[in-house]
C-alpha cells in the first residue's frame, strides 16, 4: 500500500470557534473559501460560507496550501481527534488498500457519498486504530489553489502532507502493527525514555514522521499536531504572534535530537499543543535504515521531559 501523506485530521472540540483567531492570527492559516462538498459558486455568487470557514453546525475548516482544507474543528464535549486521513492515489489504489487490510484482518469500510462530501473527496474509507481513532483512506481531494496567508506564512506541504501528529497509546505493540503492517507506514527512528516509556516515529513519504506513536502507560489521546514552515524566520514570526496573542509556550525553540527540526510548541485552543518547526529531516528509503535514537535535544526545547509528557498524558484519562 502506498500512501502519499497525512492529507487532512479532524478534531473535536468544545469551543471550534475558538481554533479561527489562533489559526489565522498566530499561526497563519486561512479560513476555507469553500466548505467541504459546498459549491464554489463558479457561476454564481460564489460559496454560501462566503469563505468565513464555519459550517451551520459551527465546524471550522482551515486551508494551509492549495487544497481546499487541511484541519477540521467540529463541536464536540471533550477535545480529541476525531478522525486521520491518509491519501492514495485514485480509486483503483483505495481498493487495493481495502483488500490489504481486510485479508489481516482489518475491519475496513467504505465510505458512503454523503462522507465522502462531508471530506471534500471523490472516496473513502475507514476503520479505527486500537486506540479508537477513526482513521480514514480517501483520493480525490479538492484542490482550489488560492492559499494566502494573513500571515505571509508558507507551509511545507504537498507530497509530504500536511504535517505529524503526535498521539499517546495505550497498546504500542498493537497501534505498531496498525500502523506499520496495516497501513504500511515506515519506521523511521524511536527513541526510548524511560522504562516502559518510548516514542516511535513512521513515515509514509520523505517527511520523518507523519504519525508518532508515545507510550507513556495506559491512555491515548493527541500530544501535539506539527505544522512545518519553510523558513526557520517564520518560525521566529509565529513564535512572536504567539507571545503577542498570550498562547502559552509549552516548549521554548530548539532543535529535535531525532528529525532534527527547529521548533517550538504552544498550547493549542483545545489543550493539545501545536508545533511550529524548520529545516526536518527528509527521509530517503534507499538509504535510511531503521534506528534507535539516544541522547538529549542538542539545544533547547526546554519543557519537553518525560515527566511533562507523562503528566500530559495522564490528563486525558
């Protein structure tokens, strides 16, 4: 199976309006012109949102590049995921993935027409990781170019994805075979912290990781979503809109020992942090092999300790 990046993830969240001015203000981001499965009014007056982003039901849908949206906020009680999507090439590929992983004994499903709107796509499908995430394979994506940013911001997208996310597991060996066997995603590197606590990052295109699998004891839930700039200023430009908004800086800048990025981490509006970063490694299959990765942050990144994480991730029980 090959897939081609984390094309989109949805959250939920209490407050989704809350996600427009931090998306948009800090980070950079632009409201969706159009709404997923919504007219562009190409011969008309245009899109009934009129680009504000907010769908009737209060979703919010961002866009960072030329797809017509990257991130979902829908209402919800409790802030989470609520779904990952991983794109393949066309149809023929979506099936072709189905069958893999029906035949190890994943329970996939198609996605009706009304879901496959609801994401701006020509199909899906979907299942659930064994931590219960809805985890969702789709082509087609709409493409409507016209990204500008209210920061000047640019983000490093297209055959790599949007970005990582980061997720807390309670079963690493099953969410491995999930996301290894099932999905077909690489292992980069991991990165053992303490007994029993360790941190693996998989790759599904040169990016170094596109899904980080933490286990830090018997819970899940979303560290962190990192979005990757193209200039390590405009990491230096976020992190002075962040002071300036009041976002608190749950990690200074520095540099990852592992996937070697300039970052720095903030505390998103749904109590997950969002990563801002640089300069990434990028992976080339020829040649990378798999490894273990030991030692410290080679500088900064003060905030990130095993017991920051574990304290974290102990939150969403």
């Amino acid at each position: 199976m090959k897939l081609h990046g984390l094309g989109y993830i949805g959250f939920v969240a209490p407050d989704p309006a809350a996600w427009l001015p931090f998306a948009t203000q800090v980070l950079g981001l632009m409201p969706a012109r159009a709404l997923p499965g919504e007219d562009f009014g190409l011969m008309g007056s245009g899109p009934a949102s009129g680009g504000t982003g907010v769908a009737p039901d209060g979703s919010v849908y961002l866009k960072m590049d030329e797809r017509q949206w990257r991130l979902g906020i829908h209402p919800g009680d409790a802030a989470g995921v609520a779904y990952l999507g991983f794109e393949v090439s066309d149809a023929e590929a979506l099936v072709h993935a189905m069958e893999e992983m029906g035949a190890i004994g994943v329970a996939i499903k198609p996605g009706s027409a009304r879901e496959a709107a609801a994401r701006g796509v020509q199909g899906l499908a979907w299942c659930h990781d064994p931590s219960g995430n809805r985890v969702e394979l789709f082509h087609g994506p709409v493409n409507d170019l016209a990204f500008v940013s209210p920061q000047g911001a640019e983000f490093l997208t297209g055959p790599l994805g949007l970005g990582h996310a980061l997720l807390f597991v309670a079963d690493l060996d099953a969410s491995l075979h999930f996301y290894r066997d099932a999905l077909g995603l690489k292992r980069s590197d991991f990165i053992t912290v303490g007994p029993g606590m360790a941190v693996h990052f998989l790759r599904c295109t040169p990016r170094h990781h596109s899904i980080g699998l933490a286990h830090f004891g018997p819970f899940d839930g979303i560290h962190h979503l990192m979005l990757e700039v193209t200039t390590l200023d405009a990491v230096g430009a976020a992190l002075d809109r962040a002071h300036a908004a009041g976002v608190a800086i749950t990690s200074t800048l520095g540099r990852h020992v592992n996937d070697r990025t300039v970052s720095f981490y903030m505390r998103g509006p749904s109590g997950f942090d969002v990563e801002v970063g640089f300069d990434g490694v990028l992976v080339d299959d020829a040649t990378w092999c798999d490894r273990e990765v030991a030692g410290k942050e080679p500088w900064g990144h003060k905030g990130i300790t095993p017991e920051a994480l574990e304290k974290f991730g102990q939150s969403l029980s």
